[in-house]
C-alpha cells in the first residue's frame, strides 16, 4: 500500500473517531434537569423513571445480547455448534422467557400504581424531603397561575401580590398551585419542581410540590398555544425565608393594584413580556377568570352550573328565575370569536384575515 492510500485511511479513521467526541462536546453543555431535580417531588418522578428504565433494561439488554451470541454461535463457519433439527421444548427455557418478563411487569405495574397516587399533583404532599415530614399545622404557600396569550400571571392570594413571568417560594414549605387558561389549553412546567400540569380555560387544575434548594429555575409553557408560545418563559426562584419576604415587599413596590381592569389590559395578546409586578390585586380575581366572568355583563361558569346558581344569575342580569333569559353576549366566552373570529394555527385571526382579502378584491 502506498503512502497516499495510508494517509487517506488515517485522516478518514481520524475523522470518524473525533466525530463521536465532537458530538458528545455538543451535549456537555446541557442542564439535565430532569434527572438532577431542586425539589422532593421531581425528585421522586426521577426515582421513578429511573427505577422503571432499569427493570426494562433487564429484558432487553439480555435479548440485545443473545440476539448477538446466537448469531454468532450458530454461524454457518462454526462446525463445532450442535445442531438438533427435531428440538421442540425446553421447561427451563420457558420459565426464563415468560417468568422474567412477567416478574418485571408485576413490579412495574407496582411502582407505576403507587407512583400515580403517591405523586398524584392533586394530592397534599405529606413530606419536606425522604426525611423530614410535613409539620402538622404548616400553611401551604398558595399560588394562583394563569395562562394568558402569551405570559404567565401569578397572584399570591395570602399575600396580596401578582407578578407576571416571575415567581419564588421560600425553601421546603410546600406549595399549592391553582391553575387555569384564560384563552386556549396551555401547560405549566417547572422541570427542577415536579412535573408538567395543564391549564384550560373554565376550569382550575392543581399542583402540590416543595423545592427543597436554592437557585434560579427556568419554567415555561409545555404545551402549544399560538403564535407567542415559544415566549412562555419566566423564572422560578427558590429562596430561604428571610428572601422571600424581602422578594414580596418588593413585588409590593410594583406598578399599583390588579383589578378587573388592569387584568382584561393583561390579557391582550403579547409575546416575550417583561416581569412585572402588582403591588395588590383583587381578591376574587382568580375565581372570576376560572368562571370567565372578569368582564362586565358576562355570567359567572358557577352561577350557570350551581344548583341554584342559575335563578341567582338570572335575577342579576333583570331575569326572573332558572328559566329566564340572558342576553347571548352574556354566554359568549370563546375571546378569540369575540375578537373577530377562531384563532388559526398561528394565533392569527382568521376572520380579520378574511375581511382584509375580501377589501382587496
């Protein structure tokens, strides 16, 4: 072989072997989050994962493995394996093939139904961290989170406050989220905290969870909601006890009071919006934009499904009982029709975009 046929082969070994390290220098940089979590939930869902992946792995790294040895054991070059053509049965084979396999779905089924209700988000947390339980009588931080097009509003109801795209806890005090959507289904996710939980327009969803160390956590939107989506970020701060209320006297500090007004101005349409903060906010806020109801004339979701609910709104809106009428602009609670039409793919209107073609023609 000549000298330039050696120097071709090594630049291409070379190549293919700095190409592995090249791509592994690109993912070194990355925060596994999932997998090294700041708080006792996420922390168990890791478990959990981790657990699970390694039970699945006992059946398919033997499998891998013997698919290998059998294919090269029983080569057509190797004289020496034996061969019986009329094999048929083997007790000690089965037991291996069907035992095993059926040993790792009783355990995983094990872990994945404690799982699901240990780890239940609805579920009151009983625990700071593996050893230290929750104290009888310790008060949750309550945090309400809305989903807007396209920020986050947060409001602290014990506390007064509301802040957009930006929210801290104070270090192992466990934490109750209420959530819901103002517009369409979004997702509410906190990778170092536990896991994602959705938000949707008209109703409230929950999330119990504690963060058990300090630092900076990113949260975002897991869920695609329009043409701001990929803007749906805002930041998690996990502090001690003496930070956290220096953070809430200077969220107190903020733009004034989140009233009805202030809140329907919020709610329009934006993309990357700054952290803001409200000093006050209306206490019933969060439970009117659970009954789509913050604007003026609208009946309350509550009032229309309460047992008695109805004859109350009714009566409100100059009606006279459970069978009287509401004026339609009352029940009309889908905001993208209300703006002008549904809302395409894009977060675009489309009836705005149909109006425009038809000027042009």
């Amino acid at each position: 072989m000549d000298a330039g046929k050696v120097g071709y082969l090594l630049r291409r070994l070379r190549g293919r072997h700095v190409l592995p390290f090249v791509l592994l220098l690109t993912v070194a940089g990355c925060k596994w989050v999932v997998l090294s979590p700041s708080g006792d939930i996420a922390a168990q869902q890791r478990d959990l994962l981790i657990i699970s992946t390694v039970l699945m792995l006992l059946v398919i790294i033997p499998v891998l493995f013997l698919t290998v040895f059998f294919a090269w054991k029983y080569r057509q070059a190797n004289r020496e394996a034996r061969y019986d053509p009329d094999w048929d049965h083997s007790t000690q084979l089965e037991l291996v093939i069907w035992g095993a396999p059926l040993l790792i779905i009783i355990w995983l089924g094990a872990l994945t139904w404690m799982g699901t209700h240990l780890l239940d988000p609805y579920r009151p947390i009983e625990r700071i961290d593996s050893d230290t339980p929750v104290a009888a009588g310790t008060e949750p931080l309550e945090i309400e989170a809305v989903a807007l097009d396209w920020k986050w509003l947060f409001i602290y109801p014990q506390y007064g406050v509301a802040t957009v795209n930006e929210i801290a806890a104070p270090l192992d005090r466990p934490i109750r989220f209420r959530l819901t959507s103002s517009t369409v289904m979004n997702a509410f996710f906190i990778p170092a905290l536990a896991g994602q939980i959705y938000a949707m327009p008209g109703m409230e969803t929950k999330l119990h969870a504690v963060i058990n160390e300090p630092g900076e956590f990113g949260g975002f939107s897991s869920n695609y909601s329009g043409a701001g989506y990929s803007g749906m970020k805002f930041e998690f701060h996990g502090v001690d006890s003496q930070a956290f209320d220096q953070w809430i006297a200077k969220v107190r500090g903020g733009e004034g009071t989140l009233d009805r007004s202030a809140y329907l101005d919020l709610e329009k349409p934006s993309e990357n919006a700054p952290v803001r903060y409200f000093g006050a906010t209306d206490p019933s806020l969060f439970d009117d934009v659970v009954s789509m109801c913050v604007e003026p004339g609208k009946l309350c979701l509550r009032d229309i499904h309460g047992p008695h609910g109805s004859a109350q709104a009714a009566e409100a809106h100059g009606g006279e009982g459970h069978h009287s009428w509401a004026p339609p602009d009352a029940l009309e609670y889908d905001k993208a029709t209300r703006r002008g039409g549904p809302m395409d793919a894009h977060g675009t209107n489309e009836a705005a975009m149909d109006h425009g073609s038809e000027e042009e023609h």
